[in-house]
C-alpha cells in the first residue's frame, strides 16, 4: 500500500511561500483570507466594555464615534463626524469599579434621576458599597455604617423611592443604587425633591451582580449565581448578608439636554453621531466613481452593552476597512456607523437626506439635516451607489439563529444576489431552507438608501421564519405577511453582553458579507477564451501578473468564461488549456471590462508518461479561540490541504499516533475529557460531518477518492466539545496527528 503522509500539530504548522510553480492566489482570495473575526471581536469588546452602552445622545455614543473615527483615520481613510440634533433629554450614569471584575462587563449604564447630583463623567463619586437590603422607607434601615458609603437600596418606585433617597442622604450616604428588576434600567425618573448626591437605578443583572459580590454564601452552602434567570433566591437574602464584602463602585453621572438652537460649539447637546469613512478612487478628483457602502449602527438602547445589537456590525466593517484600506481601487469605498437607529433610524435618516437627495435649502447649521426638495429626487451622490451593506446584529450565539439578507421590499436586489455568491463560494448553502435565505424587513439603516433607490439589504443573525407560503414580497408593514422572527432572550438587555457574540458567526459573516463587499469593490473582468479555430475554450487556466506576481485566477467555464477581480493595475493576462496558450499583456484595468483573448495551437504528436504519485501537503491551521472555563461550548478550527494522487483511488485518512490519551488534547498531565474530532471537505464533498479521531491502528477516514486527482484543496475541519464542567488547566492543549493519503491501486 502507497502512502503519503503529513503531520500536523493542534496549533500550528508553516505553509512555504509561492513559488514560480506555485501562483499566489486571486486578489478576493486573498483579500478575504485575510479577514480576521479576532479583530472583530475585540471591537465589539471594546465597544461594549470599555465604553459601554451608547445610548443615542449620551456621551458613549459621541465616544464610539470618536473611537471609530480614530481607527479609520489610522487606517488612511477620509473621516469625519456628523451630528443631528435630537430631541430627547437624558440623564445617565456610568458605574465601574477600580479593583472588581464586574458582571456582564466593566462598564455599567444606569439611569440617573433628572434632579440628583450630576458630576460629570470626569469627576465620579467612589466608595464602598452597603447593601441595605430593604426599601429604605425608615431611617432605621440605614445603620450608622453607611455614612461615606454608597447605598444599594431593594427596588422602590415612586413616593418610596423618594423617601429613601432622603433617609440615605442623612445617613451619610454619597450616593443611591435603587437596584431595579427589570431586564433594563427603570425609564426617566425625577425626585420630588432635588438630591446633593448621585441616584441611579440598575437592571436586574447589574443589582444581582452586586449582591453576588458583597454577599458571603449562604449557610447552606449556597453561593449567589443569578446571572442566567436574572432573579434573587430566597435562601440569598439571608442574615449572612449582614457581614457583606468589600466592593468599592464609581458612580459619574450627567444629564444631556435637547437643544432645539443648538450649534457645533453649544454643550450639552443631544445628537445622532453618524461617522462616516472614504477611500477615494484613483484619480477621482471629481467624485464621479462608483460607490460601494457598508455599515451598522453605533448607539444601543438605554442600560445595553448594545454587544451583539450593533457593535458586531462596527467590528464586521472595521474589519473589512483594515484589509482594504491599501488596496487601489476604480470604485470608492466608504464605511459608517450610525446613531439613533433605535430611536426610529434618525441618524441614518438625516444623514441620508443630507447627502442622498436633491435639497431645496443647505442651512448653516450642521446639527439639523437639510429639507429635501419635493417631489424627492436623487442627488448626484446617491446615483453613484452600486448598493449598501448594512449590518445589524451579526453574530449571536443564540442557537436557532441564521444568517438573513433581509431588503425593504421583500425583493432581492444586487446587493442579496452578490451576498449569496459569496456564501456559495465559501461552501454556505443558500436560498429556502438553507443556512442563508432573503426575505423582507425594515427595521434598520437599510431603510433610507432603499428609499433613495440605492440596492440595500440588512444582514442579520436571527431565527427568521418565512410565512408557509414562503412568500416575502408582500403586506404593507415592516414584515412581510405572516412572516416573524424570535430574537435572543438579552435582546435589548442589560446582558446583551460578550457571552452573547460568537467569534465563529463573526468569520462566517466576514466571509460572506464581507467577501461580497470586497468582490464589488474590486474591478470585473470578462474573461472569454476560444481556441485556435475561435470556439469557446473551457478549462483554460487564467493566470495574470500585475506587478506583484503571478496570480491564479481560476478555469474557465464550458462557454470560455471566467469572472476575474482585479484592483487598478496593468496587467499581463496568461491562458492556457493544455498546449494552447494565450496572452494579452498591458491589459490596463480601471474599471469593470471585458478582456477576449484568443490561444493558439497546431496539430502535432506529443508523448508523455505520468510517474506514480502521491501527495500530501498540509497549510498553517487557525487555532482554537481559547476555551473558556466553566462556559459550554463547541470550539472549531481548520487547515487546508493539498492532494495529488495518480493513483486509481485513494485515502484520506487521520490518526492519532501518541498512547497519550488517544484522540483527545493534552496539557502535560492533563487532558480534556471530550474527544478530538475531525471532518475534511472538498468541492465535491460538502457534507461531511465531525467524527472522533482514532488511533494508528483504527485511523478515521475523512475523503475517499475513486480516481486521479491533482491539486485537490481539502478544508481540514477540528471540532473540540468542552462542557461546562469540564475542569480545564491554564496552559496549551494540543495533540500531534497523522494524516495518512494511501491507496491500494497505485
């Protein structure tokens, strides 16, 4: 029996660089590998941790902005800040604390009362807190400890909220947490009379979070762990509570004020931020090119971290912007994140009648949008869209979720149609009851460039249900009729937290939102081949250098063509289909063309013979994100591979060689309890599941093949379970493996 074998470890191997046999990969190929979920999700933790939730016209929404703004500036991209005045007034509280992890993140969003102390989010009030677990409707609630202490009151509404807040400040106390129970914090609320002192009021997570903390366990051994329901059980408000933790909590408060006058320079203001980021085409002095827009929405509902609803759509485009941003290109790109989207779409609205219509006046005053001219009509901008991809909310773990393409009307446009051969290409099944279908909403940013007649579709992560008839275009509401949708239970919490963004999801969303963005932005090529006697001429292999290498763009297909994408750049095109070659050199692409090149050939007797051969050639895997203990979880990482066999079948095969713990990852001593499981896929096997690694003696056969085959790409698939309580040693996990291609017929 022939064999070719490779080893691989868990977490890395070296590919060799491209060779002049060897062509580098297309520019989309390349391009999209490298687009990197990592990168996404520490924006969207950042976002949703250091800043926190960006309530529309709160200071978190300008500093997400500002944020955004330096990373595109760092980036080389033409980015400014635009700010609508709103109309809601808005008092809020940021609470950290200095030397305590707090749950679902650092950064708390409570409300303020309108009429307590605000402090301004430079000059916070720090110290201790006691919970007085009571209502604090008698001054005797109050011990005489809670004099420079921040008191956590039980939640209290109304005249009693009121009057505890004045037993607290003449205890001492410099500041009030009335912890709510509420899966958000309380809405606006005034005190009938003014406090010296800062007042918030939590939600249900953040006032368990706090009890968890200051709270010993039980005498029952019970330990306080609401997070998951979001309730107090009876035995965790026990007597034990009296001898409370330390924790020490910030607490920086500030109203922001509507100001109908308002102008760039007057505080207090209450704005939309909508940041917006360009990268000019070559030599487009005049703005004429094409545009190609992507975006999300920066703000969140009051109280939220707002991580899944939208920062993942800001760590999708940021995403995309960092791979992008030196590429040249004919058409301009531009990226954007919005805000006030969950207040009714103002800011992208504004922003869009600003720049997507014709306007019968251009006031001087930046914080209100321009009056759109009637009857409404396209401005010179808006003409030159090609389609906008927006986001919102991608990347859930919620479990039914899938992936939407979600247009105003129902319909599919350019933009669905691109997303979809995105998909296609990286093996996502598509269309009904595929893992991503189209169909109708209009419930985001998508709205104002689908009004202005720009192709627009709203990507989403969401268990989506199409109506029985499996119709969209349909109904006059923002759903079509009888369709709905079930979102995850934090949506719009307090908990729309880190645990609640999947950086798989955030790949995947990359690789196909993502993918078809880059595929537009880049220049269309026609490529059509005939042969000597000027047929068609399928097969051909495309190859072109355009002065950074030679690149394999792919084969033809059975009428001559291949689709190829390409920068700004002069080319020297190369096709070949057996002895026939073609060549068309100094191919000048600045735009989308057509390119017809034509091969030559003569009839003649050539000869050769084929050595056996037996190949195996494996590239650099992504490592496991790092598992997490006490959190269940599926963790899933790949590599790919190369197969050439000329032999009349084959094997693929995986083992694990070592007597160590066979089939599951080691960290010395230790090792995690579920197995290794692999799965290998090609372009003629997409279906292949996950299934335990054997040993030498009882390898796990991934691929077979029945015939010849040369350079056959394989995606090596990993899967590791890791149960919640599965107790996991701080360190590397990681296991050696053998992949084996054999055959019985060389």
């Amino acid at each position: 029996m022939a064999t070719a074998t490779a080893a691989i470890g868990a977490f890395g191997i070296f590919a060799g660089p491209a060779t002049a046999q060897t062509p580098k990969p297309s520019y989309y190929d390349e391009l999209v590998g490298n687009l990197d979920a990592a990168n996404s999700f520490e924006t969207v933790r950042h976002l949703a941790d250091d800043i926190g939730g960006r309530f529309s016209g709160t200071r978190q929404e300008d500093q997400a902005a500002d944020w955004l703004k330096q990373q595109m500036d760092g980036f080389g991209y033409q980015t400014k800040i635009d700010q609508y005045h709103g109309s809601a007034t808005t008092s809020s509280g940021v609470v950290r604390s200095p030397d305590t992890k707090l749950y679902p993140g650092p950064t708390w969003i409570m409300r303020a009362a309108g009429n307590s102390r605000m402090t301004g989010y430079d000059n916070p009030v720090s110290g201790e807190v006691i919970w007085i677990n009571n209502s604090g409707a008698s001054a005797a609630d109050f011990p005489a400890s809670t004099t420079g202490k921040i008191a956590a009151i039980n939640n209290v509404t109304g005249a009693a909220r009121d009057t505890a807040v004045v037993n607290a400040v003449a205890a001492g106390a410099i500041g009030v947490i009335n912890m709510g129970t509420g899966a958000s914090p309380q809405g606006a609320f005034t005190l009938t009379a003014p406090a010296a002192i800062p007042v918030v009021s939590s939600a249900d997570v953040q006032s368990d979070t706090i009890k968890e903390l200051l709270c010993a366990p039980g005498p029952d051994g019970s330990v306080f762990a609401p997070h998951a329901g979001g309730t107090v059980g009876p035995t965790q408000n026990g007597p034990w509570c009296a001898e409370q933790k330390k924790l020490t909590l910030t607490i920086a408060t500030e109203t922001v004020t509507a100001n109908a006058a308002a102008t760039v320079d007057a505080p207090g203001l209450s704005t939309r931020a909508v940041i917006t980021a360009e990268k000019q085409a070559v030599g487009d002095v005049f703005d004429t090119a094409p545009i190609v827009g992507m975006g999300g929405h920066i703000d969140s509902t009051f109280g939220s971290p707002g991580a899944h609803d939208d920062a993942t759509g800001q760590g999708i485009w940021l995403e995309v912007a960092r791979v992008m941003k030196n590429v040249p290109l004919d058409k301009e790109i531009r990226f954007g994140g919005f805000g006030g989207e969950e207040q009714g779409l103002t800011g992208s609205t504004a922003w869009g009648n600003d720049h997507l219509y014709v306007s019968s006046d251009h006031d001087n005053n930046p914080l209100t949008s321009n009056q759109v001219a009637t009857p409404r009509t396209q401005s010179a901008e808006a003409k030159r869209y090609i389609g906008q991809w927006q986001m919102d909310m991608t990347g859930t773990t919620f479990a039914p979720a899938k992936l939407w393409a979600l247009t105003v009307d129902g319909r599919p446009n350019r933009v669905t149609d691109e997303a979809f051969k995105a998909a296609q290409r990286s093996g996502i099944t598509t269309g009904p009851g595929g893992y991503f279908d189209q169909c109708k909403l209009s419930q985001s940013d998508h709205v104002p460039f689908h009004n202005a007649g720009i192709p627009a579709a709203l990507f989403i992560h969401l268990d989506y249900r199409k109506a029985p008839s499996g119709l969209c275009a349909t109904g006059t509401g923002s759903n079509c009729t009888g369709c709905s949708y079930n979102i995850e239970p934090v949506y719009h919490t307090a908990r729309d937290a880190m645990d609640n963004v999947s950086q798989v999801y955030l790949q995947e969303q990359l690789d196909v939102i993502g993918a078809s963005y880059i595929w537009n932005a880049l220049n269309k090529v026609d490529v059509n081949v005939t042969n000597g006697s000027g047929q068609p001429s399928p097969g051909a292999r495309v190859l072109a250098d355009c002065g950074d290498g030679v690149r394999d763009f792919g084969a033809t297909d059975s009428a001559g063509y291949l689709e190829v994408r390409v920068p700004h750049a002069t080319c020297d095109f190369k096709v070949a289909n057996g002895t026939a070659t073609g060549l068309a050199d100094d191919v000048a692409v600045t735009g989308d063309r057509a390119l017809a090149v034509s091969m030559t050939s003569a009839d003649g007797t050539v000869a050769g013979s084929v050595p056996a051969s037996l190949s195996l050639s494996l590239g650099t895997p992504a490592p496991f994100q790092p598992f997490v203990p006490g959190v269940g979880a599926t963790y899933e990482a790949s590599a790919l591979a190369n197969v050439t066999s000329s032999a009349g079948e084959a094997v693929l095969s995986v083992a694990d060689p070592s007597t160590d713990h066979t089939g599951h990852l080691v960290n010395g001593a230790f090792f995690l309890p579920q197995p290794l499981q692999a799965r290998a896929r090609n372009a003629a096997n997409t279906g292949t599941a996950y299934k335990t690694i054997g040993s030498s003696a009882s390898p796990l056969n991934l691929l077979a093949y029945s015939g010849p085959v040369s350079n056959d790409t394989v995606t090596l698939g990993f899967s590791q379970l890791i149960n919640s309580n599965d107790a996991l040693r701080t360190g590397a996990y990681s296991k050696t493996l053998t992949f084996t291609l054999s055959t019985t017929n060389p």
